[in-house]
C-alpha cells in the first residue's frame, strides 16, 4: 500500500507499507557503474534492481515479462522509498511480494536490503498491468499465475 502523509505538512514523503508475505527473494551485489557522485548507489538504479527481481522472479515460475500463460506485462506506476544509502561491493537482497490484486494488474512490492547490515536500503511499488501485445491492450490476470501464487503462499 502507498501512503502519501498529510499534503499541509512541509515535507510530504510517499510511505510504502508492505502487508503481504514476501514470495520470492534475490540477490545482487552493488556494481562500480551503479554509483552516482555521491558514490552511493544511484537513484535510478533501483528500479533497474527491482526490473532484475521481477525477471528473476517470472523465470523461476516458469514465466518472462513477455509470456505469462500467453500475455505479457507493462509497468503502468513505480513508488520507491528510498531508506538508506548502498555503496559499491554491498552485498543486497530484493524480496518480492504481489499485493493488490485487481481484474487486469497487481502491485508488486519489493524491499531492498544490505544483507550485511540488514538495514533496508529502499521500498518499491511497481504497478503491473497484463498487457495482450498483439492487440496493444490490458487483459485479466491469467488464472493459473493466480493459481501460483495462491499456492506460494499456502506453503
């Protein structure tokens, strides 16, 4: 869930608050090319992060961004929170849950951590719409990547 505080405060910040059991988890290591002048990881990366989550994720579940039971998908939002900085050679944690279900998207919430430290370095809302390429419009959620995840999350 994305929470925006009180719009009459000085500072308004996005809060993501994540409620659903995590699915699935990754790990990654901070690359020289993902600092910025700070020589902290950059901002844009993060997405680029949670895009190698979701891909790692699919392919475990025998799935591609462009092939789930015969749709694909399309980013329609993204919300990160960024929490604490990374720096090269950290070694990160993506873990992923899906939340939100709707007739043709889901949210997918990530949290980012240093696996080191422990401390989350950012929290990530991307909207996922099912997406039917070759007629260039949204579709429902396949029943059987429902089916999937409701049985990841009996175990």
């Amino acid at each position: 869930m994305v929470k925006r505080e009180n719009e009459n405060q000085r500072k308004s910040r996005v809060k993501i608050k994540i409620e659903t059991p995590f699915i699935f988890k990754t790990r990654l290591s901070v690359r020289i090319t993902d600092l910025n002048y700070g020589n902290h990881l950059a901002n844009d990366r993060i997405l680029s992060y949670v895009h190698e989550a979701r891909v790692a994720f699919l392919s475990h579940m025998g799935y591609s961004e462009i092939d789930i039971s015969g749709v694909g998908i399309i980013m329609s939002d993204a919300v990160i929170q960024f929490k604490n900085q990374g720096f090269y050679a950290d070694n990160i944690s993506i873990s992923l849950a899906i939340s939100n279900w709707q007739r043709k998207s889901v949210d997918m919430l990530y949290e980012i951590k240093n696996i080191k430290s422990e401390k989350i370095l950012a929290l990530v809302k991307t909207g996922i719409v099912f997406f039917n390429y070759d007629i260039q419009k949204p579709v429902a959620v396949p029943e059987e990547f429902k089916q999937k995840i409701e049985d990841m999350l009996e175990i």
